[in-house]
C-alpha cells in the first residue's frame, strides 16, 4: 500500500509540476483560483485525468458535452487535528461536474472510514458545507461468481452523490473512530515523501482501501429537444396528472473493452445484432396514444436498446405509455402467447402498465454499456433500493441524475450497465434503467447474491432520515404491480430465492424472500433506508390491489 501511495503521488505531483497552470480549456490542469472574499482557501492545482469523453472543457452550448469523467487520486494530508483527516484533496478549481464518488481497486474491499466532501456551486462561487458520502455501496452489484463481477474492471466504491453543477472540489477521507491518534502525515508537496512511503501516520493511511481516488462526473446534457424525461407522470385511468401530492394511506405497514460476458448457467444473453432485428417480432402492435419516435440517426447500440422494447413501442420511443387495465391484460396474452394457462387468460393478476421513460428518453449514451443483454429465466421477486445520492434535486434533474448513475456504475464501478432495472424519482415518474426490455427478464446488478430471477427497483435520494413521497411510493407500487404480474407472482406473498453469495446468505441456500423486499432483506445493508423499507408493507398491500387480488 505504501509503495502504491508513493508512485501514485510521485508520478501526480510530477505531472502537476510539468504542466503549466492553464485554465481547464486549455489543459486538463484544475486552474488555480484566488481567494474568495469569504475568506475560502485558494484551491491547489491538480491533474485532473479525463478518462471519457469529448477532449477540451465544457464549452457554452451543454448540447454539445456528451458527459465526462475526472479522476483524482487522494492524497495523504497534514493531519487536521479537529476532523481526524488522513487522505483527501485540498481545495482546488475542477472542470464542471455534477456528482462525485469516491472509488478504489478492490471492490470486496469495504472503506472503514468516513468521506466527507464539500463543493463549489458553478453559478454562485459558493462553497457548501461538509457533507457525508454513502461509504457502504460495495453490496450493490453483480453477484459474486457472475461474469460481470469476474470481468476483472469491477472496483469498490462510495455511493454517488449528487451535488449540483459545481466547479471546486474539497476531500477528506477520516478513518473509524477507534482507529486510533496517528501521528502527523508529511503534506504533500512539501518536498518530502515520508508520510506515503512508510513515515509517520502510514499505518493508518494503509487500512483504507488501496487505489483511492475521487472520480466526478459531468452527467452531459440529453438530445436537444428531449422532453420525456422532465414532463409529467400521465395519468391513470380515472385519475388526475395534476393535483395535490396523495396522502399516505390508512393502515401503512412498519415491517421492518474485454470480451462480452456469457449468460449465466441457465440463463441467456441476447447480442445487439439479435435484439435489432426483433422489431416487431412479438406481434404486439404499439399502444394508442405512444410518443412519436424521435427522428435523427440512431447507433446501433441505441436501436438494439430500443429495439428491445419494440413490442410495446415503436423504435426510438422516449416514453412507453400507460394502459387501462384490460388492455395490459390483452398485451400479456400478445406477450406470453401459449405461456398462459387458461385461467391466467380468462383473468390474470396483473396491475396496469404504468407510463416509463425509456432509456432513449432519459438520454442513455448506448456506448457507455456492453453490447450484449444478460437475461434470467423470470421475475420472481422486486428488491427495493434508494440511490443514496441525496435528495437536493428536483425532478426535472432526474434524467441528469440517472445518466450520472449510469456513467458512474459503467465507467467509475466497472460495470457492464446500470446496475438497476428500475428507478423512480420523487415525482413518482418511471425509468428505464438496465437495456434489454422492460417486459423482460433482464439481470441486474443490485442485490449482490439475489440478481437472478428478481429485478431490482431504486428510488433516486436518500431515505434513512427522510420519508420518500408518496408519489414515488405509489409508483413503486404500480410498477411491481405490472412487472411481478408479468410472471404471476403475488406482492403479498414470499418465494424461494437461491443465493448466489452474500453476507447474509452463503451462496446455494435457498431463502424465503417476500415477493417485494428491501434491498437490506437480502444483504446486510441499511439500502433502502429506515424510512422507505418502512413503506414496503403499503406497497405490497397497493401492487396486489392493482393487480385485482
């Protein structure tokens, strides 16, 4: 760990010293601003490595920045004798970002410390308060002997945190509190490498994960034009799109670049070239009332993602609408065909389709993923997750915020997509999150031991203190509803899950798992929250009445 330390530092401080202090136009050097009348520390210069995206800084037309990441390793600091601090960043200007992550090399490697960051708003000038990062996010993800946790580009990281357009950046990383008083760690730059080659205060340095670094993320701006992703949730039948936010329910539960991976034993993966060509291949014809396709050139990843939901739209959809209950009824018989018993299609269990904004609707940049799509064999169980992220944002931030979770999960975590099937925002509107067809059986990365058979469902904030709306309640409700009645499965009842290997279940034993359960159900996590996993008991009781039951 310390001779890791010691090059990563050697080798930014010497490219620091190289490159001249060239604004973030000119140069990937954070540029070195002056203090503010606030009295705010100058921030340092720094290399900033882009490690996606377009060459260059933002320029003034946000349409053109397709999103980007910079990575910046942590670096051993002057130990502050107030916060305990022993790894971070010191003030410094960056280019523009939105959401930030503290990532390392060893994903089974848990961070047994605290992060704290503190950042500058891009409009204002104005720097934040500290603010704690999710450390506990290493559960999330596929499961262990899957391919995708054995392609060899998975990484451990910190939940992603949404802080608004910033441009200045500020990192402490302190560790748990009965680690003990270290000494003093040597400043970097002052000319001597003591503290991160084996001097005084390494030793604590050495118990966080190897390879620390804090990656930022400029999520980029959706085609012009694009609108699904910000309009609001329609309507359901007999109900008001507009209105005052529903009040809880009566009675509400307190239960507490490598070579594409192959599918699963008993599973299967489709290939882009596959999934292109099913358009129109299970004869269900697009709802009435469907957006219109957006025109323009379309990638054949963005036709394969699209393409796989083409029986319930046309190519290029930005929303899938919602259906009255007879008529997702009769797309489950064009869907499931001879797969029906005659009971199942004289009257199936299954909620009304809710409206969902496809991945070309939320803005998905299809080259970010792997090619091909990882399907399990049905759904048998939806695990309910909250993003972690914060909740400072408003709903129409809500394309931003996922395009940032996805550019984190595939670029910063080393993932081969999203890690979630499903998110919801707290407008209660629905995306799409992992390709491969929202009607379909499509694999996840969400409960590590429990990805198969189940999908996985997560609404975007952070809800251990603070209860999510009900709006999003209720469509976490209305999209187990269809999604479970798609496989029959009851919300009010339990199944049998095989764990694939966790911290709670050892990997081939079977558990009795609620048919909707929280993601701290199946791993020993606090996701999704104290105050949202509360909740779960109202949305089976509403998911089975919208399925009829």
């Amino acid at each position: 760990m310390r001779g890791i330390l010691a090059s990563s530092i050697g080798v930014t401080c010497a490219a620091a010293l190289a490159l001249p202090l060239a604004p973030p136009a000119a140069a990937s050097v954070s540029s070195v601003s002056s203090v503010s009348s606030a009295g705010t520390p100058a921030p340092v210069a720094d290399v900033a490595t882009r490690t996606v995206g377009t060459a260059g800084a933002r320029t003034g037309a946000r349409a053109d920045v397709p999103g980007s990441t910079q990575s910046l390793p942590l670096r051993p600091l002057t130990r502050d004798r107030a916060s305990g601090a022993v790894l971070g960043l010191t003030p410094r200007t960056v280019r523009t970002f939105s959401l930030l992550g503290v990532v390392w090399e060893d994903p089974s490697v848990d961070l047994h410390g605290r992060v704290q960051v503190r950042t500058r708003a891009a409009s204002t000038g104005d720097w934040t308060d500290w603010q704690d990062v999710e450390t506990h996010y290493t559960q999330h993800g596929a499961d262990p002997d899957s391919s995708e946790a054995a392609s060899g580009k998975a990484r451990g990281a910190t939940a992603p945190l949404w802080v608004g357009e910033s441009d200045g950046v500020e990192v402490r990383v302190l560790p748990e509190p009965d680690a003990g008083e270290p000494e003093d760690v040597d400043p970097v730059g002052t000319g001597s490498d003591e503290g991160a080659s084996g001097g005084e205060g390494a030793g604590e340095v050495s118990t966080l994960p190897a390879g620390m670094r804090l990656d930022l993320v400029d999520p980029g701006e959706a085609e012009p034009g694009e609108s699904a992703g910000s309009a609001e949730p329609q309507a359901e039948p007999g109900e008001s799109a507009g209105g005052a936010e529903p009040q809880a329910e009566p009675g509400e539960s307190g239960e507490s670049g490598a070579p594409e991976p192959q599918a699963e034993p008993g599973e299967s993966a489709e290939g882009a070239e596959g999934a292109e060509g099913a358009e129109g291949a299970e004869g269900a014809e697009p709802a009435e009332g469907a957006e219109v396709p957006r025109t323009g050139v379309m990638t054949a990843a963005a036709k394969a993602a699209s393409a796989a939901n083409s029986a319930l739209v046309p190519l290029g959809a930005t929303q899938i609408p919602s259906l009255t209950a007879e008529e997702t009824r009769e797309e489950l018989v064009a869907l499931r065909g001879t797969g029906l018993t005659e009971q199942q299609q004289a009257k199936p269990y299954i909620g009304p389709r809710p409206s969902i904004v496809t991945r070309r609707g939320w803005g998905a940049d299809e080259s970010l993923r792997e090619k091909s799509f990882v399907y399990t064999s049905k759904v048998k169980a939806a695990f309910v997750h909250h993003t972690a992220s914060g909740n400072s944002y408003s709903c129409s931030q809500a394309p931003s915020l996922i395009r940032g979770f996805y550019r984190y999960h595939t670029k910063s975590l080393g993932w081969r997509d999203i890690g979630y099937n499903f998110l919801v925002d707290k407008c209660g509107r629905i995306y799409e999150g992992r390709a491969g067809g929202v009607a379909k059986p499509v694999k996840g990365a969400h409960t590590m031991g429990f990805n198969s058979k189940t999908t996985g469902i997560a609404v975007i904030g952070s809800y251990g203190s603070k209860k999510p709306s009900s709006k999003a309640v209720k469509a976490v409700a209305r999209l187990t509803a269809w999604k479970l009645g798609l496989h029959g499965m009851n919300p009010k009842k339990k199944t049998s899950l095989t764990s694939g290997g966790g911290n709670l279940y050892a990997k081939g034993k079977k558990v009795k798992m609620k048919v909707i359960s929280g993601h701290r159900d199946g791993f020993n996590t606090s996701c999704p929250g104290g105050k949202l996993h509360k909740k779960l008991g109202s949305v089976r009781s509403k998911a089975a009445g919208y399925q009829g039951r």
